[in-house]
C-alpha cells in the first residue's frame, strides 16, 4: 500500500510528470514556503479569536489571508533561492510583533490598532511614554501577549524542523489543502482588493473613512489602514494649524455677550413636535415657541450625514460652495477666543481617548491636538458619560463663567442605540408601542420607534437644563443638529442613515434636513430686541449649517477677513441663493425640484 501512495504520488505531483505539471507548479509556493503559512495563519487566528468574538466573517478573512500569503509565497519564488528565508523570516516577525502588540491592546485596553491608537501615541510626550512603558512592564497582559507569541514561535521552529526531514505526503497534502483554502478566499480577496488600493491613493480623511475597517482584515493590514487614515489626519490638521495660527481679527463689539451653541445628534427634524410631528416630543421649546422666545428655522440642511464630516464644516469657517477644501478656512472658536471671548468646548462624544471610534476620531483630531485646542478653547470636557443629563450635570453645571464667553456643547443626543438615549425608568416613558397607529410595523420595528421618539423628548429635557444654567444671563442660544435620521419615514421600512448611495430626494428630506432653533433669555430679549426681531425674519431663509461660523460671528459683532456676511442668514447681504451641497456634489435644492 505505501509503495502504491508513493507511485501515486510521483504520477500526479513529482517534477517532471507531464500530465500533472501545472500540479507542481500551483503547489511550488506552498512547498517551499508551507511552515511560514502554516504559522502565521496559527498566529492569526490565535489574534482574531483573542480580539474578537468567533464569528462568521473570519471564515472568509481566514480564507483571504490564506490567499495573500500564497500570494506572497508566489512572489518569492521568483526571487534568488537565498533571500527566500531572509524574507519568510522578516514576515514572520511582522507577523508576530503586530498580533503581539494587538493582544496586548485588546486584553489591557479592549482596542485593537487603529488611527486612535496612532493618534494617541503621536500626542505622548516623552515623560507619558517612559510611564507607559512602565505600565506595560508590570502589565501581566504583556507577559501572556509574550507567552502566547513565544510558544507559537517554538512551534513554528519544530514544524520546520520536522517537515525538512522529508514528509512528502504530509507536505503535498498540506499544500493542496491550502491552495483549496485560497482559491476558495478569491472573490471575497479581489473585493476587498477593490476597496483597500484606492483607499491607498486618497488624499482625504473625509474619503478615507467610508473605506470600511473590516477590508483590512489583518493585523499588519490594520496597521496600513491606521498609518494611511493618520497620515492624512496630520496633514489636514497641519493646514488647518497654519491657517488658524495666522487669522486675525480687526474687532469685536461683543453684540452677544453670552452666546450658547448647542449641537445635537441625529435628530430627525420630522421627529420634532416643533416641525409638525404628531407626537409631542419637544413639550418645552414648544412652549418656548408659543411665548415668543424660540424660533424654529424651516428650511436648514446639513452638508453630510456624517458626523465627523458636519464637524469640519460647522467649525471651519470655509464653506462648501467655495472653491477649496474645509482646510482653508479657520476654526470659528479660535476667532472668538482671539476677540476676547472665553471660549468652552463640552462634548459627550468628542475627547481624546484610547477607545474613541473611527469616525469619533476623523471628527476631532484637529480640535484635540494641543496647539490647536490652545488655539480655540479656555476650557475642554475630557470624558464620556453614559447619558446627556449626566454630562449636564457633570460638565456644564460646574462650570466657571465669565461675563462675555462663547459656550459649545455637544451632545449624545439620539445616537444609536436609541433606547440606550432615553434613560427613563419604565412607568416614566412618555410613549409606548400602544400609542401607535403603525400596521405596517412589527414590533421589533415598533419598539425602535418608540425608543427614538422618547430620545427626541428626553433630549428636549437636556436642551431645557441648558438653558435653566444661564436663564438669568444676557444669553442667546442656538441649537441645531449634526443630521438627520431616517426613522421608519418615507417609503422605505428603516432607520438610521445610507452612506455609499447616491442622494434621492426622499434621503436629503430625512436625512439631511435638520432642525435648527435659536432662543433667548428674558434678559437677552429684553436688551437685544433688534437680535431677536432679525432671527425671527431669517426663520424662513434656505440655510446650510457649513454657514454656522458666520451667523456666530455676526451676532458676536466680531469683524475679520473670515467673516462673510453673504454666509450670514441675519444679515441683510445674505446669499439666500447659494448652492447647499450635500456631500459636496448635490445641489440640494435642485435636487428637491425633482420630486
């Protein structure tokens, strides 16, 4: 019988066997370079089931990885014969160096390596780096990184050892079995390809973020992703600091003296009693509204349903029917604080930390680099909490004011997951599944619903506790969303937002029109009743929030070349015929003809 497998063997895969020559040679790579496979598809899946969840997708990303290798080995069987081990073993200890280090951030920090992490690092000074490296030695995440790693090494030497000494059934049957693994990984690779080359040649972090994670599959992958996405951050960042370092302000007359800019999360305007929504989720502005001291605007788009791509808009005094990148213009808190404003930034979302998300990170990268929050802020929140009302409490209550300040704060508003956005005990909701006329909805869908419109009435409270900290001030505030949100709206059966479609009508409506109010205290109506008779005219004007810096500036009284008054809805040079892009592409307004 062993002389038969051998004569098989040597018929169907030996060199020279002329039936079977393309056998050889598909499987030449795996021969010569199978240990090294072998081993960093170990190190790999040891990684993945260490940072993740066993799932279903790194079925396929096995696969993937199964083929890049082969691939690899491929490559190097074109080379010299003697740079081959030179090369497995360069790969090899990438390999492992990358998976040890991305262990040893998921087991100490439940991260894996990302722009956040790259970005954190590029922020350490060296004091920061000699502690954390201490951390790291008394870490006992690292020696179990270490050992793990160690122990896979020591196999990885014995298995080439042994198959050096002549296992060439073992070896052949190795060898098919993965090259039937890689071709297997072949479509799911060449789409992933599809997507990760061009990610390579994006020159913006604005493109370089709908390039989904998942394609990069792999450690040393993961580790391309994060540098490219980074190194597009620093450069955008860079402009930016250039820009912001050389604006100048001629003058101030501080018009507003306390000016309170509130930014929600996707707030569905057509989820707000304010814009006609049957439910009365917004209890307290509508009050407001009726006593004369709120104004709703009804026509306010936003430039992205992104959020991270709304934030350089809204701080960046460039607008989006300029010729130009958001770059080009300077942060609007920069202005104030030069002007002589205390400028307050408290965000529930945006702060420099280890596990912030990847559009968290591409949203506050150039607010969180120290020249540049030097540049904008007298005083930054540094941490999240789990409700807006905690936030409030935490953050802006304690808050030391002074008589002319500019007050940004940012809240969680109704991020997904939405029940999560109203911590309301049971018995306190204000609506439920019951209160619905929805037929076409099955009770998951419901239920979803119903949590979204107790976030729209519980974010109406937090906006309310925003106001009860300066309602005996000369104050004027202005609240506005970063998008919109489809909520089982229009036509189609859904929530959330679509990002790699092309814009309908239907899609701009819900997702990209936004609500936008602007309020007063007594004292401010008292004193600035021009302030307030010229927001009241403005309320019906077509508006884009990429224009928020200049309706700040004007009511700031704050006079500087960055300053247009064509992108300032109070003033009476306001451009009620610009184009309102979305996404810089769409022209909204035509867009909207189309219906």
């Amino acid at each position: 019988m062993r002389q038969r497998l051998i004569y098989i063997y040597n018929k169907l895969f030996a060199s020279g066997s002329r039936p079977f020559a393309w056998g050889t040679k598909l499987l030449a790579p795996v021969r010569d370079s199978g240990c090294f496979i072998l081993m960093m598809m170990v190190a790999y899946l040891t990684a993945s089931l260490i940072v993740e969840y066993p799932n279903e997708h790194q079925v396929r990303e096995f696969t993937q990885l199964l083929l890049g290798l082969y691939l690899y080995a491929a490559v190097l069987m074109l080379l010299p014969e003697r740079w081959r081990p030179w090369l497995r073993g360069t790969g090899a200890v990438v390999m492992y160096v990358l998976c040890i280090v991305e262990v040893f951030l998921s087991l100490r920090f439940h991260m894996r390596i990302s722009p956040s992490m790259l970005m954190l690092m590029g922020d350490t000074t060296a004091g920061e780096s000699r502690e954390f490296l201490t951390v790291i030695l008394q870490a006992q995440e690292t020696y179990i990184a270490l050992g793990t790693y160690l122990g896979i090494g020591l196999v990885h030497i014995a298995v080439a050892r042994w198959l050096k000494m002549g296992c060439n059934w073992l070896t052949t049957t190795l060898a098919a079995l993965i090259v039937v693994g890689a071709v297997a990984g072949v479509p799911r690779w060449v789409e992933r390809m599809e997507s990760i080359v061009p990610y390579l040649l994006l020159d913006s972090s604005r493109e370089a973020e709908r390039c989904s994670e998942s394609n990069f599959y792999s450690a040393p992958l993961r580790l391309v992703w994060s540098q490219k996405f980074y190194s597009l951050m620093i450069r955008e960042a860079d402009d930016m600091a250039r820009h912001t370092r050389e604006a100048k302000v001629d003058s101030c007359s501080f018009r507003c003296p306390k000016i309170v800019l509130i930014i929600g999360e996707s707030y569905s305007k057509h989820h707000s009693q304010l814009y006609g929504y049957a439910m009365p989720t917004t209890p307290k502005q509508r009050r407001w509204m009726e006593e004369g001291r709120l104004v709703a605007f009804d026509d306010v788009v936003s430039p992205w349903n992104l959020t991270s791509n709304v934030f350089k808009d809204i701080m960046s005094t460039h607008s989006t029917d300029d010729e130009g990148n958001w770059t080009d213009g300077v942060l609007f808190p920069a202005l104030f604080k030069a002007a002589g404003y205390k400028v307050d930034f408290l965000s529930n979302q945006f702060y420099a930390d280890k596990q912030q998300s990847n559009c968290d990170v591409n949203g506050s990268f150039f607010l969180n680099r120290s020249d540049m929050n030097a540049m904008c802020f007298d005083h930054r929140s540094t941490q999240h909490f789990q409700t807006d009302g905690i936030f409030i409490r935490k953050e802006l209550k304690p808050l030391k004011h002074a008589d002319r300040e500019l007050v940004i704060v940012h809240l969680y508003g109704q991020h997904m997951t939405y029940k999560d956005r109203a911590p309301f005990k049971e018995e306190q909701k204000p609506f439920h599944p019951a209160d619905y006329q929805r037929k076409d909805l099955g009770k998951g869908d419901l239920q979803t619903l119903v949590d979204y419109d107790n976030a729209c009435y519980y974010n109406d409270t937090i906006v309310s506790a925003v106001y009860e900290q300066f309602k005996d001030d000369d104050a004027i505030f202005v609240y506005l969303s970063d998008h919109g949100e489809y909520v089982y709206d229009g036509t189609e059966v859904r929530f959330g937002r679509t990002h790699n479609t092309a814009i309908t009508p239907e899609m701009a409506h819900y997702e990209f029109e936004v609500p936008m109010v602007v309020f007063f205290t007594d004292k401010f109506r008292r004193l600035h009743p021009d302030v307030v008779f010229q927001v009241a005219e403005a309320r019906h004007r077509p508006f884009s929030i990429d224009d928020l810096p200049h309706l700040l500036l004007g009511l700031a009284g704050i006079r500087s070349p960055h300053y247009s008054e064509r992108h300032d809805i109070l003033s009476t040079r306001y451009n009620a015929h610009r184009q309102r892009l979305l996404r810089g592409t769409t022209d909204y307004d035509e867009l909207m003809k189309k219906q």
